[in-house]
C-alpha cells in the first residue's frame, strides 16, 4: 500500500494548492481513501477517534483564548498600545516600527490567534508608517512578521491543537515556546534598528514637539490603560500556567472574564460587541475544529495504509546525520 500512502499525500498537497479548503480536502479525500482502501471496521474506528478529540478538555481552552483575543481587539488595545508606544520610541529613527513589533508580540500574548493580528495591525499601523515616511517594504515586513509572532508566543492556539494530537502536556509546550517567541521579537528589532542606523531617511524618528505635545496629555494614565491592564492580564493568564495553579482550559476561561472586564473598563462593551464577539469567536473556533477533524481523519488514514512506516523506512535508508536531517 505503500503507493497508495505517495498518492493521497500527493492528491492533498494539490488540491490544497489550487485554493480548496484545507478541512474537507484532509478529511474528505482521506474518508474516500478508507472507503475504498481499508477494511469496513476501521470506519468505526475512525468515528471513535474523531469522538475522542472532541471529548477532549483540553481544546476548550481554543473558544475561550479565541474569545479573549477578539473581544481585546474590540476594546480597542490595539490602537492604544500603538499610539502609547510609538511615543514611547519615536525619538529614534525605527521607533516606529519597534513599536509595531512590540505591540504584536502583546497582542499574540494575549489572542494566540493570527488572522486577526495580521489585519488589525495593517489596517492600524500601515497607514501610519507610510505617512510618517516609512519604506513601504519595511513598513508590509513588519507587520507581516510581527502578526505572526501569535503562532509561537503562548498562548497560541496552534501549541493548543499540537498538544491535543501529540497527547502533550499544553503548558509544557508553552513553557518551551516562549523563549524562541521572545528571542524572535528581539531578532526583529535588531534587524529594524540596523536597517534604522543603515536607511536613516526610509525610517525616520518622530518629531520631538509632537511626542512632547502627547506626553502633556496624561501620558501616565495613558500608560496605565494601553499596557499595564492588558499586560498584568497576560501575566495573569501565562502565570497561572506556567506556575502549575491552573490548566490552559481554566486559564483561558480567566482570560476571557478579564478581557470582558478590561473592555468594559474602557467603555466600549455593549450588546452589540458582544454579539460580534460571540459571532466572530463561533465562526473561527468552528473553522479551527474543522481543519482539526480533516487532519485526525488524514492522520488515521495515513497511519492504517502504512504511510508511517514508509516514511520511517526512508529516512533510515537515506542514512542521514542528525544536523542533515534537522536541515
């Protein structure tokens, strides 16, 4: 069966490319596969299996973390944690895009999400670089790696599901996530500050009569209100973990009760944000399980047809050391 393993490989990785949905090409190429490949009793197997990943306690902390993020982003943290920073480091040349850095690493602190990081800080932060007179390219790769830093930073979802199917410990994983995470932020204002010192006029400072102006209007409670609330939330919420005091699943349910207060605190909770929340978290949790349903089914599937033992088998035949193997 070892060609029928290369062939759905290959017919998934396909389908992906030409644009179809990622959930049902996993899980509906896969079921097609079993139909016609395995024996009738491993359905029921397979139906168990997809059973047993839904009953898991663990993956209730995804709706939760989801709902914590999405409702941070309607409070409006983003936009106040852009502007108290840019103030912060505009005096130098790139402060700016520190800033918009450091507030992607806040935000993926604090959603574990990424779709929504990447589009709230182009929609906030892009405009502002350009006007400022930021390179456009240095302005889009800021953004699009720091947007993404919600991938590794805890508490990411991704580290969630990983956890799930691997049966690891979720709090482990967050433990070893974190340094890489932050060593990442700190990369990427090296790299800003370089360019910055190389480029001076492709990332200028901010003008210090306007930092001056912002700093005469309550620029400590200011503080207090874009960073120091959302940051002893995350604190609270990655301590509780990292300390062994709480699960991921009751951490995340602390989250999502503090950034309903930390909005309500702002003034900006009503019915109708919470009905976008509720919406908006339904409808990326529910994308977040379907992808995770297509990848148990492909994963059973593929370990029934023997495709991990083939691939096993290869790599032990292409006699690799273990930094080529790494690479």
């Amino acid at each position: 069966m070892e060609w029928i393993t290369i062939i759905l490989f290959l017919s998934i990785f396909l389908l992906i490319l030409y644009g179809y949905p990622v959930a049902f090409t996993l899980g509906g190429l896969s079921t097609l596969y079993a139909l016609f490949f395995l024996p009738p009793e491993t359905l029921s197997s397979l139906a168990l299996r997809i059973q047993g990943v839904m009953s898991n306690y663990v993956l209730l902390a995804v709706p939760l973390f989801v709902f914590m993020g999405i409702m941070l982003e309607k409070s409006g943290l983003a936009e106040r944690l852009l502007e108290t920073m840019a103030m912060l480091f505009g005096r130098m040349r790139g402060g700016l895009a520190v800033s918009v850095i450091l507030v992607g690493a806040m935000l993926a602190a604090s959603t574990g999400i990424v779709g929504a990081t990447v589009v709230t800080m182009g929609m906030i932060s892009l405009p502002v670089m350009l006007k400022r007179g930021y390179r456009a390219e240095l302005a889009t790769g800021v953004i699009a790696s720091s947007g993404t830093l919600g991938q590794i930073i805890p508490p990411s979802i991704v580290l969630i599901l990983l956890g799930s199917v691997l049966n690891v410990s979720v709090g482990a994983l967050f433990k070893a996530a974190l340094v890489p995470g932050l060593l990442l932020v700190l990369l990427y204002i090296a790299y800003v500050l370089i360019w910055s010192w190389r480029h001076p006029d492709q990332a200028p400072a901010i003008p210090a009569e306007e930092i001056r102006a912002f700093r005469q209007k309550g620029f400590g409670r200011r503080i207090l209100s874009a960073f120091v609330l959302p940051f002893l939330l995350i604190l609270l919420v990655l301590g509780s973990i990292f300390g062994g005091y709480a699960t991921p699943t009751e951490a995340a349910g602390v989250g999502a009760l503090g950034a309903i207060l930390l909005t309500l605190s702002q003034g900006r909770l009503d019915l109708s944000i919470l009905r976008q929340v509720s919406r908006e978290t339904t409808l990326l949790t529910s994308m977040v399980f379907f992808i995770l349903l297509g990848a148990t089914t492909f994963s059973f599937v593929f370990r029934e047809l023997g495709g991990d033992v083939y691939f096993v088998r290869l790599i032990e035949q292409a006699r690799l050391s273990p930094n080529a193997f790494l690479l």
